[in-house]
C-alpha cells in the first residue's frame, strides 16, 4: 500500500454518500508498500480501506481481482471484498483513478514472524489454493519469466548504479532460469505476492489475506516459494530462518499437499521469485517520485535471497 495520488475530502464525502456507510469521520493515506494509493477511511457506519488503482494495475483487471475475491470470500478464506453502492457498482473514479471502498479486516501483519505463526500462514495459502481449483477465472502472469526480460531491459545500465555488476548478474540468472525453469509444473490462479505485510494476524491465527492485485495463472508451487522468500529471511536478506522456512512448507502441506515434482523445483521457483522481486523493486527504486508517500524497498536483499537458493 501507499498514497500517490491524493483526494479532496469533498470527494470522499461524495464518495461514502455512494454508499449505506453513513457519513465520513476520518481518511489517513497509509505509507506502506510501492502499488497503489490507499486510505484507512472511518465512517459513521464502520471502517473502511479506499484504494485508487494506480498506473500498475490495469483498470481492466479489476473485474477478475473482484471475482476473485469474492470467490474466496464465499469460500471461507480470510480476504476483503469490494463493498457494492446503492447502485450495485464496486469500481468508482476518484481523483481521476479507478477506486474501490473495501472491507476492514482486523489484525496485524507480523514484522517477526514466528514459526507458529509461519505455518498458520502456509496453511492459510494452502486453503486458499483448494478454494482455487473451483475458480474459472484466468489473467496472464506479466510478471512471470517473460515479464522479468522486459523489465530488466528497461532498468538497463541504470541496474549497475543500484550496485556495480548488478546488470550482468541479472543477465546470468536471466539465463539459468531460461534453461531450467519447471514450466510443465501444475498452474493455478496464485495470489504472487504474499509478504507478511499482506498476511493479518490476531496472535496465532490469521485473520486476513490482501492486495491481491499481483493474481494471476501461474505454477502453483510459485505462489509458495514467493512467499518462502519473503517470509523466512532477516529483512536484509542477510540471515535466513530454517525453522520458519520449515513451518511455512508444513503447514501449507497439511492443506494441499506438494507434489514430489513441486518440491523438486523448489529451489529453482523460489530464485524466480528474488529475482521478480529484485527488478521490480530495482525499477521503483528508480523511478518513484519524489514526493510520493511510498517507502522504498532494498532490491539488494532480494539478491542476498536469491544467492541462498542458488546455493542449494
């Protein structure tokens, strides 16, 4: 989450009017992540999340997202669900941008994760993935193998002012990946991008799964092995946790059980996964306006990661 964009308070009273929430009390922008622009909203009538779809997501994609989630939701997954107006309408147009008004979940997503709370997690992941084999709905993966070429090309040299040889190591690894990525692997639809700021907790049990605006067709088993990497090591990359790395795969095991197949390509999905993650944060690094209220995220310990995995 983040706020680029930002919106009159007269608009967000017209806005909430649109709906059966009563009137406004209060919007705050939230700071973190790199998507979208995002506003913790309390109205008479409860709280809510406002999100403005920035230039990342493709306004004709939300229908899918909102499908999506739907679908989980009467599932029984833990995610929030774009709230209808009184004309039954879930996309609306703030500030000039595609918006929607989206449930409040309660929690709090765990900056130190525990192993107890990790495996909670992989087995949230695991019952969402069964809740996905009912799911019709299918949106390519722009961020996949192809995706990571375009991307690279387009931070070109400017890679090597991130760290020097950055460039020519993502064109290495560009190319193992090329020669040994397991595309014959089952696909899904796949959430992509579940970091523990998109996981809520109350203690042990998770309360909430968001921003499923990476969703995508996708190998299944990448889903894991993106939150693996995300999860299992210190914020620099630096330090990696077997025993949170171990709860993650069990409990997302015991909900829909890896293939032999799957947990063969592991290690080679989740070097994909630094290294989506490395470009894409390469590229905001890069490019995120100044004076963007937006934090920005090290691409380097996505390298570190990445170095883990090659090395098994």
């Amino acid at each position: 989450m983040a706020v680029y964009t930002q919106v009159p308070t007269e608009e967000l009273e017209a806005l909430i009017a649109l709906y059966r929430v009563g009137t406004l009390v209060s919007a705050k922008g939230i700071a973190e992540g790199v998507e979208n622009s995002n506003y913790l909203v309390d109205a008479t009538g409860g709280r809510f999340i406002l999100t403005l779809y920035e230039k990342r997501v493709d306004e004709a994609d939300l229908p899918f997202f909102l499908a999506l989630l739907d679908h989980l939701a009467e599932s029984g997954n833990p995610v929030p669900r774009a709230l209808r107006d009184t004309h039954g309408r879930q996309i609306q147009r703030v500030a000039g941008r595609p918006a929607c008004l989206i449930e409040f979940l309660p929690g709090v997503w765990p900056t130190q994760p525990t192993p107890v709370q990790a495996r909670a997690a992989g087995g949230a992941l695991g019952r969402m993935h069964v809740a996905l084999q009912s799911f019709e709905g299918e949106r390519p993966n722009s961020l996949g193998p192809a995706g990571w070429h375009a991307l690279a090309n387009r931070c070109g040299a400017q890679l090597d002012a991130i760290a020097p040889g950055l460039r020519t190591r993502v064109t290495g690894e560009l190319a193992w990946l090329d020669a040994h990525w397991p595309s014959a692997l089952p696909r899904s639809v796949v959430h992509a991008d579940l970091f523990p700021d998109n996981v809520l907790m109350l203690g042990e049990r998770v309360t909430g799964l968001i921003d499923f605006y990476f969703s995508c067709t996708e190998l299944r088993a990448w889903d894991l092995a993106v939150m693996h990497a995300a999860w299992c090591f210190s914020g620099d990359g630096r330090q990696f946790d077997t025993a949170l790395g171990d709860a993650l795969i069990a409990g997302y095991d015991a909900e829909h059980p890896l293939l032999p197949e799957e947990r063969a390509a592991f290690p080679a999905l989740a070097r994909g996964a630094c290294l989506r993650f490395l470009l894409t944060r390469a590229w905001d690094w890069l490019n995120t306006p100044a004076d963007a209220l937006v934090t920005r995220k090290d691409p380097l310990a996505f390298l570190r990661r990445l170095d883990h995995y090659a090395a098994l």
